[in-house]
C-alpha cells in the first residue's frame, strides 16, 4: 500500500512499493551496505535493495534523482522487444568490432565455422542446418571474440587501478555490457561487446575495474573514469546507441 505523499508502507513478510511518479519501485531492505537500483526486462519493473537503516523517505528522494535513468532504460527495453530477430540468412547484416558484414551463408560437409572474409562475414555449416544450429554458431563465434580480446585487457589496466581480477568470463546479457562481483573479483562481459568498436571493450574493461574501487556510480566513480579513460562517455554513448543493450 501507499501513503498519500506516494511513500510505501511496508506489509508483513513482503517488500514496500513506493510510487515514483506513476512508476511503483519495489523496495526490498536487506543485510547489505549499499544501495542497488535495478530496472528488470522485459517489462521494465523497478526494484531497489536497500540497507535497512534507509527511510522510506530517503529511498524515495534517491529513486526520483534516478527517474530520468529509469524511463530510459524501460524505454531500451521496449525498442528491443520490437528488433527484429536475426534470420542469419545471406545479405543479413552482422557488426564486428564495429564494422558492418553482410552475411554468406556455405553449405558444406566440413567443420562449421564463422570467417571474415575481405568485406563479408561467411557462415560455414552442414547441409540441411536449421535456424538453433546457425545461432548458437554466431553466438559461440562472438564469445569466443571477447574472451579472446577481454584478457589482454584486464591485464593492461588492473596494474593501472591497482586491482586484481581473480576471474574473468564472458556470456550473452540482456541488459548490460558487463558486471562486476566485489567479493570475488570475477568480471563478466557481454559477448555483443564484439559487435561494438574495440574502444567500448576497453570502455567497460575499465569501467568494471574501476567499480572494484567504488561499487557504486557515484561522483567519485565518474572521477575515477574521467582520470584514466577521458573519452569514456564518448564509449558510453556508443553503447547506448541502436544496437545497445543497456
């Protein structure tokens, strides 16, 4: 239920909803020190984990100041629920390290494999092979492009930071173009990362070590990345850009 002033009473064993502005933020206090916002696809519902000695009217000051952040991520989140599906059919276009291959389907009876080859990106299969099969090919090709390019990396800029990375892996993501665990010191990244310019993978690589020093994206973190990667909005805003992700 909510209060008048749009302020979240809390109900037995449940979280709080706290009403921003027509937007209901699901408010869940827990045993932790910092404050997480997280807006979730497809439908782009609001939640926050809070430390407990926040006030519901504290929690509500720091949701708005975010509003503008939160419209726009469930804004991304429509548009991409109106992309169009790959087909990975011939003349298709796919994007790598930021530069854009039409595609070539080859039916052969040999390895499948994905190739660049002068101005196109060519799709080797198996006779007969479905949709599923050219898919996880691509897939598997894009990872495999970051876990090759993302090391060197994490190399070069954790002595920069003075961090240290215990473990790095790389997957598809709906939502972000990489995370970072305090704790453990694993970074992830996106596998779309090898659709964008190379400069967006060195962008996050930093950005993630940078988080091991400031968890959260507050004025500090922004002067941490203004310090060592200058253009970083400049990144930023690329990965923002049509073929973003969040």
């Amino acid at each position: 239920m909510i209060d008048s002033r749009g302020v979240g009473k809390a109900l037995p064993g449940s979280g709080v909803l706290l009403d921003l502005e027509g937007i209901s933020v699901d408010v869940r206090r827990k045993n932790i020190k910092y404050i997480h916002l997280r807006v979730y696809p497809p439908s782009g519902c609001v939640r926050i984990s809070s430390p407990w000695r926040m006030s519901l009217e504290s929690l509500r000051h720091f949701a708005l100041s975010k509003l503008s952040w939160i419209r726009e991520q469930q804004k991304r989140f429509q548009e991409h629920a109106r992309e169009n599906p790959r087909e990975f059919l011939d003349q298709e276009n796919h994007w790598v390290w930021g530069t854009r291959y039409p595609l070539k389907i080859v039916e052969e009876a040999s390895a499948p494999r994905v190739e660049l080859e002068n101005d196109r990106m060519i799709l080797r299969v198996r006779p007969g092979a479905g949709h599923e099969k050219k898919r996880a090919l691509m897939e598997a090709w894009y990872r495999d492009q970051v876990r090759k390019s993302a090391p060197p990396l994490v190399e070069k800029w954790a002595p920069i930071l003075n961090v240290q990375v215990n473990r790095i892996s790389v997957r598809k993501m709906r939502t972000r173009w990489g995370s970072c665990s305090l704790r453990s010191a694993h970074i992830r990244f996106n596998s779309r990362l090898a659709e964008k310019p190379r400069e967006c993978l060195e962008h996050v690589v930093v950005h993630e070590l940078v988080h091991l020093l400031e968890p959260s994206h507050n004025h500090r973190f922004k002067s941490l990345m203004d310090q060592f990667l200058p253009p970083w909005r400049a990144y930023r805003k690329i990965l923002k850009g049509p073929q973003g992700c969040g």
